[in-house]
C-alpha cells in the first residue's frame, strides 16, 4: 500500500490517497482541497500516475475534511461516497457552514454508501476495518488496516492531542471513551494519519498524549 499525503486549506487539513500499487486503484480521504491549483494538483496526481480513483471516503464530513468532494466527484463520474449516515447532516448544510466563515464552497456529493462500527470499505485489495469513533463529529469513523498497521483517523486523535468537541454534536466524554476504549487497544506500532499535523502511533499517544 502507498499513502500519499496533501495538505491543504486554510485549516493545513490532510488530505490522503490510499493506493493499492498492485491494482492501481486508489481512495481519496478526507478531500479537502479548498483552491483551485490544490484542486487540481490532486485530480492531476490521479491522472498522471494512471491511478484509479473508486470512492472518496470520509472520516468525517466537517467543511475541511470536504471542500474538494464536489471537484473530485466531478472529474471521477460514478465513484462512491463513503461516510457514516451521521454525517449526512454536515454534507447537506455545507454550504450554509461554509457561508458562516465567510468562504464559499460547491455543494459535496450525497453520500452513496454508509459506513457504520465493524463493516469492511476495500481501497484495491486492501480492506479497512471501521471503527466509529463519536466525540469530533457524530459519525467520526476511524479506517484502520491490520495488514499494513495504519489507521486513518480524522480528527479524532493527534499527535499529542484530539479532537474538539465544542463543535455541533461533539462530546468530549464519549471521544475519551471512544479512544480509549477502541484505538488504544491496537497494536503498540500502529501509524496513526490524523486529518492535522504529523502521524504519530498508538504506542506514542498511549504513553505521552495528555488527554489519557
């Protein structure tokens, strides 16, 4: 597996493409491409390396994990969406969101597929485990691959932090309980892809995050 990483926005928000080197196909994460030269420096990469784009998959839907969705779905017809129902809400009022920071975004693609806790999203012959992880957003999924021992996890743990939950339908009780309780438990060397900063690992966040 490849993981190429973008970072993009106002917000420095990680965009990811997971590649299956083998097959060729490929998953965007998180689509946060906000300008139109970031935009197309990922439709670009796509299409320069013969890459095949299947789905865009959410870890969640918040307005800089999303910006690009409208974009890639464009240049990619018929790709699927991938997201927890419990983010349908973000999706449908993204541009309301985004009008509230004083920017401007195109409407992102409804979700196609729903992802819940323990169902199976395949990027290529790689598959990735769901794990629905509340706390951030309501339908915050972490995509965690034993294989490979990586785990794309939003904005759900960071290097040294986590998530907010002052945000609409954040809980900073069940976030704690949510990491502890279904990432904390994976293996020591782990690489945590988080949607900001640095990756890091379970062993790393299990011993020295402050939060736990």
């Amino acid at each position: 597996m490849q993981i190429q990483t973008f970072v993009f926005n106002h917000f420095g928000q990680n965009t990811y493409l997971a590649i299956d080197e083998q097959t060729k196909e490929c998953a965007v994460i998180d689509p946060g491409c906000f300008f139109d030269e970031e935009k197309q420096k990922l439709i670009s990469y796509i299409q320069t390396n013969k890459y095949i784009l299947t789905k865009i998959v959410f870890t969640h839907c918040h307005l800089d994990h999303a910006f690009g969705a409208r974009s890639i779905a464009n240049a990619f017809p018929n790709i699927g969406i991938y997201a927890h129902k419990n983010e349908s809400v973000f999706i449908d009022d993204a541009i309301n969101q985004s009008l509230r920071f004083g920017i401007t975004m195109e409407q992102p693609p409804k979700i196609t597929n729903y992802v819940s806790d323990g169902d199976i999203v395949e990027i290529g012959s790689h598959k990735f485990v769901a794990i629905h992880v509340p706390g951030h957003s309501p339908g915050s999924i972490c995509y965690y691959n034993a294989e490979y021992k990586v785990i794309f996890c939003g904005d759900v743990l960071f290097a040294g932090s986590i998530g907010r939950s002052d945000l609409p339908g954040g809980n900073h009780d069940q976030l704690i309980e949510g990491i502890t309780k279904k990432l904390l438990i994976l293996p020591d060397d782990v690489t945590v892809y988080s949607g900001h900063g640095p990756t890091t690992s379970i062993l790393v966040e299990r011993d020295t995050n402050p939060y736990f």
